[in-house]
C-alpha cells in the first residue's frame, strides 16, 4: 500500500502550520492523507473499492485500439495529438456501456480538482473539463465515478485500467508519451518557486544553495532540478527505493506545502499553476521569480492505444474552447483560476499529428 506521509511524525513544540488556522489545517492534512491511501496501485492490480466516488469495484477495460508508438528520441512536438473526431471506437463503446465515465483526479488541488468542504463535492478546473466530456459522451455530467490518484500514479492508474482518462494537471511530455496518449493541451503551465514570503529565496536562482526543495515523484519539477539544481538539496537518501523516506521527494505534490508549512522543507518547485493555488490556501506563501522558467502544457491522459477516446476527447476540447470570452474554458478560469493567474485571455491552441 502507498504509504501515507504529510510530514507529521516530527511532533514537537516548535511545529507549527504556516498562515492556516490550525482546525483548517489539521482537516487539510486528513484529507491529504486520505488521498495517500485511497488508490495503492504501487502494489497490486485489484479493484480498490474506496477510490472511487461513488464506491465501485472492478476495473474499467481500457481500449486496446493499435496506436504508432511515440520514441522520446524521436518525438519533437509532444503537444501534437489525433485529429478531433466523434466516432464511436471499443474505448468509447465500454464507456457507454458501462454508464460511467471514470476519471482519474486530484482531490487536493485547490481550484483545479478539490473537495469541497461544505457540500463534499469535487470542484475545481479540472472537474469541470471531466464534466464536459461525461455530458459529450454518456449525455450526462454527472455520470462520472471519480477516483482520488496520487501524483506519482496516475500512469499506473491507466495502465492498470483502473481509470478512463488521468484529468489531474498532468504535463504533457515526450517521456510519457511512451507510456500514455495525450489529448491536445487545455492549459499551459510553467515551473516556478513556491517558498514562504519571508524567505531569502528569491526564485529558480542561486539563492536555492543549501536550500531543502520538495517535489513530487515523477514530475516534472523533479525532472528541472537534476538537470539544473543551483545547488539545492532535493534527493532524498535512498531515492526512488524502498527505503526512500518520502521527505524531499514525496507521491503526493500537496504533501510539499504541508512539509513546507511544517519547517521541514524550505521551498518547493511545482507548476505556477498548482503553485497559484497553494498561495491562495496559504498567505504565508509566495510564488518567487518573474514567472515560470519552463513552458508546459496539461493533457488529458489516457491508456496507450485509446485512440478513439483520445479523438473525442480533443472533438470534446474544440466544443469546450469554442465561443471566445464565453467558451466554457473562459468560464471556468474565470471561476476557478483568474484570481491566482490573471491575464489569460484564451485556451493554449492544439496541434494535430498528420499521421
């Protein structure tokens, strides 16, 4: 089972949450923990009946569709996806006939998939785009089972079949394009700093030296800081093993703020995008920098081979940019995303593949 850590073991005086209320906080850190254990894909293949929202067992079938395959040597515009089209394949044909849409998701991110703590509702960006392809596809929005994957196993998650598509701020890159199928791009992002705003940190610089950086297993984040780190500590001991601690690398990115606020990292390298939204739960925090010093984009991920669900997925994307200022996209920006990330005026443009 993935093991659940938020940074709490260290119980001493000193410990304090940074800038949250501390009945906030501690309700946060349950949930986070939560989501840690919702979906152990790490160590069997089984139905996990508590990952899903509503409870069900049983895996989804994923399609089987013969797809090129994608070489990272070879691949130089990963953002480049199947041409739209609303034709019925066996990836959409199981989803109908199963009657649900079952979509990978975040629970943690704020404004981009969350749980409400009021109605218990998932809401967020990332919500809104799984509703839209439930309504195209099933004719209903809320026929979605939603299940709670942590950052470090969402391709597993497809792989395995136990989700449709990952919906869950997930980079699009060449390295995963060799394990998945991305949809055309439905936001740009960036790397940025996330440090407290009294910090001597002043962004993606040489004032990182000596400095504790968290970032999540198998991000991207992770990918920027070995091959250019500016001296900051961001491995922990026994990386990528059994014995990894989880302290400085961690499978959920939230638990990064949570180490944060705890005193036990000094900084933390995410997208500007889930940053924006950390900065907005905590005050006491601050992105650093000008801005992004990488551009990213976010994809709808799904099984390698789901051809036809990935060209429904971008016909379902046209329709949802579609409208200018009104698009459905504006509109959940403006909802969920404005506030933290001002001055987008329009959804990134897609790229078809010829082939």
């Amino acid at each position: 089972m993935t093991r659940a850590r938020t940074g709490t073991r260290r119980r001493t005086p000193r410990v304090r949450l940074r800038g949250w209320g501390g009945v906030t906080a501690m309700a946060v850190a349950c949930v986070i923990t939560a989501a840690l254990t919702l979906l152990p894909l790490s160590l069997h293949d089984g139905p996990t009946a508590g990952a899903d929202t509503p409870g069900t067992t049983g895996t989804t079938g994923g399609s089987t569709t013969a797809t090129l395959p994608v070489r990272a040597e070879a691949c130089t515009e990963p953002e480049a996806s199947l041409p739209p089209s609303s034709a019925d394949g066996p990836g959409i044909a199981k989803i109908k006939e199963r009657g649900k849409l079952v979509a990978g998701v975040d629970q943690n991110s704020y404004r981009w998939g969350y749980r409400n703590p009021y109605s218990g509702e998932l809401e967020g960006f990332d919500i809104d785009l799984v509703r839209a392809l439930a309504k195209d596809i099933l004719g209903d929005p809320d026929a979605v089972i939603f299940r709670a994957i942590p950052t470090n196993q969402r391709i597993a998650a497809l792989e395995r079949d136990r989700v449709d598509v990952i919906v869950r701020t997930m980079t699009i890159n060449c390295k995963r394009l060799e394990q998945v199928s991305f949809s055309t791009a439905y936001f740009e992002t960036g790397q940025q700093i996330l440090a407290p705003k009294d910090s001597p940190i002043t962004g993606y610089d040489e004032s990182l030296k000596g400095m504790r950086v968290c970032s999540g297993e198998g991000t991207t984040a992770y990918e920027a800081l070995e091959k250019k780190s500016y001296g900051a500590i961001f491995k922990d001991e026994f990386d990528g093993t059994e014995k990894d601690p989880d302290r400085l690398t961690v499978p959920n990115q939230l638990d990064c703020l949570v180490r944060l606020q705890l005193g036990e990292v000094d900084a933390v390298l995410t997208d500007n995008a889930l940053g924006a939204g950390q900065a907005a739960q905590d005050p006491a925090v601050a992105l650093k920098g000008a801005g992004p010093f990488t551009t990213e984009y976010y994809g709808v991920a799904a099984k390698k081979g789901a051809d036809d669900l990935v060209a429904r997925v971008n016909k379902v994307l046209v329709d949802y940019r579609a409208g200018g200022k009104e698009s459905a996209w504006m509109v959940s920006y403006r909802k969920w995303l404005a506030a933290g990330l001002p001055g987008i005026s329009a959804p990134p443009a897609p790229k078809y593949r010829s082939e």
